[in-house]
C-alpha cells in the first residue's frame, strides 16, 4: 500500500531473536507495523534452540521453530542475522539505527543447504552451539534447522583466510554461494520504536565454578552443557557420555545455585531448579541403572508446574535431594569426588547450575540505545516494558532472569508499549504482496508441467533427470516436462512461470526437495502466474530419495518414477482453494477490573481500540485494594489510584460496573456477549476477548484463621499497615504454604515469599520479631536480595512441614523443631486459589479449566504465548490463569493486549484453505468430532448437524479422521485425492 504521511514512523527494530524477540515480531507485524528481527548470532532461536526439553516436557526446538519460520515467512518481517547495532541517532518516533552485519561468506539467496561443504571442510573446531562438545567445520550450520539455513565460515579457522591454502568449500558448491571476498556491511534502519529483548548468557567465569573445578576436570560441566548430552539432537545423539572418555555416565550430580543466590550476586537464575528436575527424569528415564543427586538449598519451583515435576522427581526411588553447601570438587581416579558439609560422594560425572547474565557486547548495545544499567548488569525499567528513554522499550529477559512463558509475556509486553507509543502510525509502512487475477481453470481438464531440480548434483549425481522428464512426458495430462539446475532460484522460477504461461498450465507437479521448506515458494510461483497456488504439489527427491540412496542409483530412479506417477494421480485431482473472509467487530472486551484487566484495556484503548471493562462489583481494582506495598518499597494505593483514574478517564473505554455475564455467542472478530446488573441485559458486540476475572485467596480454617482474631493472613496484615493501624504484638510468626505446595494444592503461588518478606522487612524496621516458617523460601530473580535483608534485619527462618500445630491459648504457641515458641501474632501466607466464578464462566464462554480450577491456555502455544486459548480470538492474562506476582500479571495483560491488536487492527479475519468441511447430508450430530478436536472449533449449528468454521480450524484433520461417518473432509486432503495418488502408485 501507499506509505500514508506519519509524524512517527510505523516500523520497529527488535534487538534480541530469541522466542521473546520472534513472538514480538509476529505480533507486531501481524498488528500492522514493519519490524526488523536484528541477532547478533548467525541464526534465530536464542537459547530455546539449544534446549531439549521444557521442565513441562515440551520438546523445545519444536515450540521455537515453528516461531522461527512464521517470522521468516511473514512479509513484514525483516531477518538480519550476525548483525550488530553501532549507533543511534534521530529522536523518539524517527530513530536512525545504524547496524553492521557480519559477513557471512555464503551467499544467503544461493546456497542451497546441500551440505556439501562442510563434509568436504577439513578443519575441525569445538562447537560453540554445543558449548565446546563435539564438534563443528570452519564452514558450518550450528544445527540442521537454523534460520537462516545457510552456513557461515568462521574466519578466524578458515585456512583460505590463514593462508589461502585451501578452497575445497568453493570447489565443490554446486550453487556456486562461496564468496570469500565478502565483508562487513553497514545498513541504517528508521524506525519508529526499539525494542531491546536481548537474551543472556551462561556465566561460566565465577570463582565457586572455578573451584569446583569446571574448566579444569574434564567431567565437570555446566547444566546447559548437560542439557546438549541428554539432547538427542545433541553432539552425543542423547547418550550421555563424559567428556573425558566417552564413557555412559550413570552416576550424576547436579549441583544447583553455583555463583548465584550469594551476597556477590543476589541472583536466582529462576530457571536452574526446573530444568535440573528434567534432566533428573531424562537420564533416570534413558538408563535404568542411572542415579542423580540434587545437591541444593532452597529449591525454587517457581513455574507453575514445577512443584509437581518436583513432586515426580521426589518420588524417584533413583534421584536423591541432599540439602547442603559444597566445598570442593575433585578428580579422584575416573570419578569426581563431590566434598559437601555433610560428608562426600563420588560421580561420573558432575553438571553445575551456572547463572544467566547480559553478555559483555548485550550490555554494549544496550548502552548505545540509551539504556541504563542496574547494580546487577541487567536493564533499568520504569514499568513493565518500558525504559527512561522514550521510545525504546524493554522485554523478555533483558530485564531480568525469566522460564520461558514470562519471556514471551515481557516480550509481547513491551510490544504492546511499543505499539501504543506508534499507534498513530499504524499501517503506514507494511506491505501487501500483489498478485494478478486468478484464472478461473474450472472445468478445464488438467494440463500439468513437471519440472524436475538437478540441486546442482544434489539429486542429479544419484538421479538420472533427463531419463525422468522423458519418462514423465509419457504420462497422461502431461504437457511438458523439464529439467532445471535450481528450480527454486529466480532463474527457475521465472522459468516455471514462463511455461505456466506458454502451455497453458493448469497443474504443476516440482521434483525437488523437501515441501516443508519449498512449496511456499513454489506456491507463490503459481500466484504470480496466476493460478491458485493450491494446484501445485511435489516429489521430495532430494531428502526423500536420492540422499538415503547414493549407493543404489537404479534402485532410486525406480523409487521417484513411483513417486511422480503417485504425484501426477494426486495433481490432476487438485481443486483450488480459496480463504474465507469474516469481517472484524473492532472493540473488545475486556471481563474483570482487577489490575489486570484495567492494564489490558488501556493497552488497547493506548493503541486506539474501544473497549468495553466490565467488573461485577461496584468498584475496580480486585484484590490490590487490600493490598499495602509491592516488593520493591513502591505505595500499591497510589499505583491503584492513578490506574483507575486513568481507566475512568479514557475515552475508549466503556466501563461497566456491577455487572456479571449472563451469555455468550460467535467467533473471532464477531462475538456477542450479554452482562446483567438487576435484571438488566446488555448485549455487547466486540471482536475479542480478554478473560482477567482474578482469583481468590485460600481461606482454610485448619490453622483457626477466622476463629482467632490474632490468626491473620498476609492480606489482612498489609490491610492493617495500609490503614495506618499500629501492630501492637511484638512477637511475630509466619507461615508460608498455607494452601499452597500440598496435597490439595500441589503448586507454589508464587507470590507468598515475597509477600511474607517484604512485610517481614517492614515489621522488623518497627522493632517487632519476626519468624518465618516456611518448607523452603522461593525467592526467583531479584527476590533473592529481599531474603538477605530480611536475614540482616534479624528475621528468623525455620524449617516446617505440613505438620507443624498451633496451639490457641493465652498466647499463641506454634511447635517447631527445636521445640514450643509463643506468639503474639500469626501471620499466614495465604496461596492463591481459583476464583469461585471460574466453573460458570468456563461454562459460559466455553473455555478449559486445569486441574486446579484455573483457566487454561492453550497447552500446543503457551510456551511462547501463555495468554491465548485454543479459541480463537479469546486471551487471558494474570491470576486467572494461575497464580503471579502483581508484576508478571501486568507483563501478562499487556501481552493479551497486544495478542488481541493482532485481531482488531485488521478490517476482516482471513480463514484458512486446508481446512475441515462437513458435507451436512451425511452428518448424524454424533458429536464425534467435538469430542476429538484438540482446539474446540466443531460445533452442532441451527441446522442441527455439526459446523467447521473456516476462520477458525487449524486443518489438524483429527476430525476427518475420526468421523464414523465420512461427513467430514480436510481440504486438500480429500478421500479421493489421496486414494487416486495411492492407486497411481501401486499401478505404476
């Protein structure tokens, strides 16, 4: 589209392509802005890639990748990987951002990821992506799936750069993509924003790794490099073998908490505990003989699966949990010895869990955009995602050590910060591809073209082309056959689309290489010829064929003749396909006026969408009226205040007090939703949703809260200090897990250490004693430093269990272990719980609970959007998903703000075109396919047979499957398009 006149510019660099920079990205592109995706490193994926497994047990390459491609296929999204930023200049809106991109020595639009030159490279050197095990080429990938997909040489190993003495890399490319006389380049992006999401690093340079001897005993590794062991995309395939010899480790110890959670470096990494139990259950899973030790101190489960994994992992008869302080690690014959306070124990082979940190060069970047720095080495941030320097805002771990799904929320948060500062310019730069008219080729009897790839000898040193495109000449409907050197270069491109033209084509079937990574292009080669992209399809020769069978050339041409006839069956059966269009209603609803709930329908109406805020008591604000301070000293009143001054204020947006949801009905882009205040229904139109109802707290009696005034929870003691009131008793004792971390709620609320300390920390500056009980304090990020102050000041900590009994009396006598101890007070940390409208709304709208009684995201995207249901268009954010601190709650709506912008910023929703349709005639309303459908889009419609609602498939084909009947078909992938491609094959 024509670029409008805008004050501001509507583009966005994103500095950092880790999962919080990639899901950024998507979401502001898909919301109308142009972004440039700016790594350091040669690829995308930031540590995800390197992971193998979530500590929810996801595999972690496969919830990134996904990511990674959407952003490289989306139009608006600029890659520029092993780029670096120099300098900026020009001022908030208009910024000037000059880069320098690394060369590479491989030209990116020529390689053809054959492979062929580094099997033929011969300088090997340790691998950087595998943290110095294995190894890798001077010319190599870090991994099989990088995006880019292209090598890149390592100068400074490259012998034709040493010495010039070598060039077997330029020799034997077929694409000729070696350009040794590459160099650095100089580019300068405007942009209207900055977001800095950078990722961290591993700290490996402490002096208590030192000591422990990383570095210098062989089998002594970090966690992360444990991690690649046990991967099995890793440089072992999965096998676990040591460093040292190469032998199966069987005996493990993972020591947690190494140069962190000390005075030096008041740090939880927050990840190291979670991932140690995944580890634990990986090695104990893959050798039956295996052991692990756990060497730690508190342990923090702060994910909110994480106390349950902990839970399996306890229960492991082969993992053992040893609360201790390490003294020493030492070699001791092929064993490491472990020497802790308690005594020693020796080990194959011993993984450190090392901290996370800003790199040298992040910190440089971060102070070239005018970013300040804390006393920690991470990023100043005056709010959740946004900095002191206008226009350049903060995300995901920049700010701070983070599991994955509050990267992605801090990411999207500073997204939609970033969005709110351009909303104005919204749209003013993003670009819509131009195709010329489809030709109508209904009716026509199919004329294909097959057009078969050499992959510069990739496939035609083991295939015999020109025999092939004879062969394929013979075949009915064929009205051409071809032979290319890249099919999917410009060249061959420009060819097929000649020949489309040329001959009349109405079918194209490419012998190539692999659909997951080239039938897009081929796809668009069709649209620009003017035919509908879906009359296309593929033989995967490359990957498929002529590499698995090098050795057997007869055996192979036999096998891709096969596959082309079954390819031509299915070719000729093609139909196209066209999307489906539902117009967008552009307001939202926003139900809960919590904290969350008011954040997120500011971060709406900030970028210029109505909306409407409906809250079933009289007032807003939720549980943060009771509350006093949050962790960092900051008045909540006064937060509170401003906040529903600002909601009320706003133009935008419509709120609605008192009223609760009586109905709710339609999809994406068309909801209608009915509230109700005495018996008075309003109906609300809107094109998402937004679910903040909050939760509740836990009010168990069995500590005879509720029975004795002096038995309070921490709510009810911040109430106290908020109203001013003097706290009388001198004597104080807490309690942490109170309907938290046990059999009936069997996860951490997160919110309770800090809560506890932080009161702590006021009660002691009054001269009162405090004591804390607690199973193990959880203190993630800079948490940490509230529990050395609150030691400092004198408060106590004690280690409890379920069991610990309070005696009511004259004074209140609490039985620990060292014995009796009278209270003046007790003070109960409170967990979180469900809110009691949870079961009716999930009723009413038609969402899942978890076993807890929570909202549940959806399980396939919450990784890298933990706001966002399986139903489309419908987001949720802060507690009503789970218990969070106040500040991951407000990072949370924020993002479900900017995930709903991706909505609402469009004129119409585009439905998909391989997608469920249901032929009513045959369908019995068995309800088969409501039940099978992982994402909840069939439905029984008016007519009373079932509806697929294009708009909102996913194209999966569970239901197809499953259908008793045969009513329903995937696009695509009809009965008769695959049952003619089979039968094609077995005749030929």
């Amino acid at each position: 589209m024509e670029e409008k006149m805008s004050v501001k510019k509507g583009s966005m660099l994103i500095v950092g392509g880790g999962i919080g920079g990639i899901q950024a990205a998507i979401d502001l592109a898909n919301s109308g802005f142009k972004v440039f995706l700016l790594d350091e490193k040669p690829y995308f994926g930031g540590k995800m890639v390197q992971l193998y497994r979530t500590v929810e047990d996801l595999c972690s390459i496969c919830a990134v990748t996904p990511k990674i491609l959407e952003a490289k296929g989306n139009p608006n999204i600029v890659l520029l990987p092993g780029a670096t930023v120099k300098e900026v200049s020009g001022v908030p809106g208009q910024f000037e951002v000059r880069i320098e991109k690394a060369p590479r020595y491989v030209d990116v639009s020529k390689c053809i990821s054959c492979g062929l030159c580094w099997i033929k490279c011969p300088v090997t050197v340790k691998s950087e992506f595998n943290l110095g095990l294995g190894s890798r080429k001077a010319i190599y990938m870090a991994y099989g799936g990088a995006v880019p997909n292209t090598p890149v040489i390592d100068k400074e190993n490259c012998l034709y750069f040493k010495d010039r003495s070598c060039e077997k890399c330029a020799e034997v490319c077929p694409a000729g993509a070696i350009n040794f006389s590459d160099s650095a380049k100089e580019e300068v992006i405007k942009a209207g924003a900055v977001l800095f999401t950078a990722g961290l690093e591993l700290y490996q340079e402490g002096e208590e790794a030192e000591k422990l001897g990383l570095g210098r005993i062989k089998d002594v590794i970090s966690n992360l490099q444990l991690d690649r062991l046990i991967s099995i995309y890793g440089p072992t395939v999965g096998e676990l073998r040591r460093p040292s010899d190469g032998k199966i480790a069987k005996e493990v110890a993972i020591i947690l908490c190494v140069d962190q959670k000390n005075p030096d470096y008041p740090v939880c990494s927050t990840y190291c505990c979670g991932h140690a139990y995944r580890a634990a259950l990986e090695i104990t899973s893959k050798y039956e003989d295996a052991r692990v030790t756990i060497y730690h101190d508190d342990l923090c489960n702060y994910g909110y699966s994480w106390e349950r994994v902990y839970r399996t992992v306890k229960d492991n008869e082969r993992i053992e949990f040893v609360k201790t302080r390490i003294l020493s690690c030492e070699q001791a014959q092929e064993k490491v010895k472990v020497i802790h306070e308690g005594g020693e124990a020796s080990f194959d082979l011993v993984a450190l869990a090392l901290p996370m940190k800003l790199s040298s060069a992040t910190k440089e970047t971060a102070e070239r955009l005018g970013l300040e720095l804390d006393d920690k080495g991470f990023v100043k941030e005056i709010e959740v995602g946004r900095t002191a320097r206008d226009g350049v805002f903060v995300g995901a771990t920049s700010t701070g050590p983070r599991e994955i799904p509050s990267t992605c929320a801090y990411a999207e948060a500073a997204a939609c910060e970033a969005s709110c500062f351009l909303q104005e310019a919204r749209g003013t730069m993003t670009t819509l591809p131009s195709f010329p008219e489809e030709r109508d080729v209904a009716g026509e009897e199919p004329r294909i073209g097959v057009f078969i790839c050499r992959c510069g000898g990739n496939i035609s040193d083991v295939l015999d082309c020109s025999q092939l495109a004879e062969f394929a000449r013979d075949l009915d409907g064929v009205e051409g056959s071809f032979v290319l050197d890249f099919a999917c270069f410009p060249e061959g491109i420009s060819f097929i689309k000649e020949k489309i033209k040329e001959l009349d084509l109405n079918r194209v079937v490419v012998v190539a290489c692999s659909f997951r990574s080239h039938l897009a292009v081929f796809q668009r080669a069709l649209r620009q010829a003017a035919l509908n992209p879906h009359l296309v399809t593929m033989v995967n020769a490359r990957e498929a064929i002529a590499w698995p069978n090098r050795e057997v050339p007869e055996f192979a041409l036999q096998r891709v003749k096969e596959e082309l006839v079954g390819a031509l069956g299915r070719a000729r059966s093609l139909k196209p396909l066209r999307p489906s269009f539902r117009e967008v209603t552009k307001r939202a609803l926003v139900v809960g006026g919590g904290i969350s709930g008011m954040v997120a329908a500011l971060g709406l109406a900030k970028q210029g969408f109505p909306t409407y805020l409906v809250e079933k008591e009289g007032e807003l604000g939720g549980q943060a009226r009771r509350m006093f301070k949050d962790v960092k000293g900051r008045d909540i009143s006064q937060f509170l205040f401003s906040l529903i001054k600002e909601v009320e204020g706003n133009e935008l947006i419509e709120v609605l007090k008192g009223y609760k949801v009586a109905e709710f009905r339609g999809h994406i882009g068309q909801f209608q939703t009915v509230v109700e205040r005495e018996g008075t229904k309003k109906t609300l139109e809107h094109g998402v949703l937004i679910i903040a109802t909050g939760a509740s707290e836990y009010r168990g009696e069995e500590y005879g809260r509720g029975r004795d005034r002096r038995i309070i929870s921490q709510l009810d003691l911040e109430e106290r200090l908020k109203r001013g009131g003097v706290v009388e008793e001198r004597k104080v004792f807490m309690l942490q897990c109170v309907g938290s971390r046990d059999e009936g709620h069997p996860y951490c609320s997160r919110i309770c250490c800090q809560q506890a300390l932080k009161n702590a920390l006021i009660l002691a500056d009054i001269g009162i004693s405090v004591t804390v009980g607690t199973k193990g304090m959880v203190t993630p990020g800079y948490t940490f430093e509230l529990y050395l102050k609150a030691k400092e000041k004198g408060v106590r900590f004690v280690e409890v269990d379920d069991r610990v009994q309070i005696e009511r009396g004259e004074k209140l006598i609490v039985n620990l272990e060292e014995g009796r101890e009278e209270f003046d007070l007790v003070v109960l940390s409170a967990g979180i719980v469900k809110s009691e409208d949870n079961d009716l709304l999930s009723f009413i709208f038609g969402l899942p609970l978890n076993e807890d009684g929570f909202f549940e995201p959806e399980d396939h995207v919450a990784t890298a959007t933990p706001v966002e249901f399986s139903k489309r268009g419908i987001f949720v954010c802060g507690v009503a998903s789970g218990p969070k601190t106040l500040e991951d709650s407000i990072a949370e709506a924020k993002a479900a703000a900017q995930r709903a912008a991706t909505v609402l910023s469009k004129e119409r929703i585009v439905g998909g075109t391989m997608v469920s349709k249901v032929d009513s005639s045959r369908c019995v309303a068995c309800l088969t396919c409501v039940r099978v459908c992982p994402f909840s889009v069939p439905h029984i419609g008016e007519e009373g047979v079932a509806e697929i609602l294009p708009e909102e498939c996913r194209g999966c084909g569970i239901c197809a499957a499953a259908c008793p009947r045969r009513a329903i078909q995937l696009e695509h992938f009809e009965d008769e398009q695959l049952f003619t491609q089979i039968e094609a094959i077995l005749s030929a």
